[in-house]
C-alpha cells in the first residue's frame, strides 16, 4: 500500500509564474499525491489566484484543497465562496482562521477557525472534507499549549476530518501533539507538515513568522554554510529526510510537503524515502 503525501502550492502572481509552475506540477504529479493544496492570502487577498490555480490542478486530474481563511469575512461572502469551489469539483478545505491584512481592523463574522468548521458542516453538510492547522510546537498565539490543544479539540468537535500541522524539525513535539490529543479523546488524522530546507534567510524569516522552532544545532549549521548553497540543500535533504523517516517509522498517516512552488527538493526527498 502506497504512503499518502500530498503537496501544497501557493498562487503565482504572473502569466511567467503560472507557466513555470505548470512545469513543476506535472513533475511532482509523477510522485501521486493524494491531493495538492493553494494557499489564501491574508483577508482572502489572493482569492482569484486561488481559485485559479485549483481550477487547473483540477482539470489536470488531480484533487485539490482550496485552503480558505475566514477572519474579516461575512458568512454570506464564506456561503458564496464556498458554493463557488463546490460548483468547480472542490472536495477538500482547508478551513482557516487566517491573518487580516496589514491596516485592518478584526471585523468579520467568524472569531476562530472552529467557527468555520461549523459553518461549513451546517452549510455543506458532508460536501467537503475539512482539513484544519495543528501547531506541535503551540501555536505563537495561545495563551498556554494546553489551550492550544483545547483550541484543537473545538475544532475536531465542530466537524474537522483530519489536520496537517505546521512545519517543524524536531519529531518529538510531533509526537507529544498528537499524545496530547488523545488523551482528549481526539483520533482524526494529523499529517506532519514538511519544509525543505534550500534557502537558509527565508527558512529564519519563514520560523520567526511563524513560530516554527528551528533547533540551534541546526541553525547554527545554516549559517556556518554563508554562501555554499550546495552544501546548505545537501545538509538540508540530510536533515529532512531524516525527520521524514522517523515520523513514518512512528506511524504518521502521511507527509504533507510545503513546496515553496519548487520541485527539485521535495521530489529527492520522495525518492530518498522511495515515495
């Protein structure tokens, strides 16, 4: 039986861009992905590239999850959209709490992820399969990690299916997350969210932002390596590689890869891991 993986993409913003990652697509279709996921940027600001670039990984035969942020929106906006990405052949959600853009206030009719989730199902009923965020490092936000877990278990009660989590290096709090979970009784799937390692300032800028830990063991090899980008993404393979077999070794129900809209790094870490 084939190991799950699946892919995550954001929109490209040129005629240029979406040529190029059209490439990039069919090479990682190679490696049968369960589905491909597009981001949505900060207040819905990429929407159409979005919906755009799911229409066309649709219509190469391939699922797609349209990632979807609620916060600032309306549910007759979310309603809307959602019946949109029905109509188009949209099976899979990544349901989100999502960041306002830079400027706004909070506003919308939707406080958190969970109240999406609920949403959805009382829309849509069983239209779509509801992937939501998990943090095993605590999401930068929470007031404490057993209320990000909390948070979590709202979400699974108001109707998630599985959750991919944020990128991490370090498998024990993979581990200790989903520990924590069941003892709440939670049991949906939790995908380990996985990022190459090829560009060492966008990967610190990337973990500052999101509260993702690198270990310092790690970025202190990062930064010995200056301008030796051969040497980084060698170093980097090592490392996630070695990250991925041990989660699959522990029994993850798959890997999620964050593609960055790149294929050279993530199809050698499918081949290293024979995906």
């Amino acid at each position: 039986m084939s190991f799950p993986i699946s892919f995550e993409f954001f929109p490209t913003k040129t005629p240029e861009g979406a040529a190029k990652h059209e490439l990039v697509r069919q090479q990682l279709y190679a490696r049968k992905p369960e589905f491909c996921s597009v981001t949505y940027g900060a207040g819905g600001s990429t929407q159409e590239g979005t919906f755009s670039m799911v229409r066309s990984i649709l219509d190469e035969g391939v699922a797609a999850a349209s990632h979807f942020s609620c916060v600032g929106a309306t549910h007759a906006k979310v309603r809307e959209e959602l019946a949109q990405l029905k109509a188009m052949g949209v099976r899979r959600i990544v349901a989100l709490r999502g960041d306002l853009p830079s400027g706004y206030g909070l506003g919308g009719e939707f406080q958190y992820s969970s109240d999406l989730v609920a949403f959805i199902r009382q829309e849509f009923g069983d239209s779509f399969h509801i992937e939501v965020a998990a943090y095993p490092e605590t999401h930068p936000q929470a007031r404490s990690p057993d209320a990000d877990l909390q948070a979590f278990a709202a979400k699974v009660k108001a109707g998630a299916d599985s959750a991919i989590t944020q990128y991490f290096f370090n498998a024990d709090a993979y581990y200790r997350f989903v520990e924590g979970i069941g003892k709440l009784g939670i049991t949906i799937p939790v995908v380990p969210g996985i990022m190459p390692i090829t560009n060492s300032s966008q990967l610190m800028r990337f973990s500052d932002a999101t509260g993702a830990e690198i270990p310092r063991w790690i970025r202190l090899r990062l930064q010995a390596f200056g301008n030796d980008v051969a040497s980084l993404r060698a170093f980097g393979l090592d490392v996630v590689t070695h990250l991925c077999e041990q989660l699959r070794s522990q029994g993850a129900p798959g890997l999620h890869f964050y593609t960055m809209n790149q294929s050279t790094a993530t199809l050698e870490l499918c081949r290293r891991l024979g995906l």
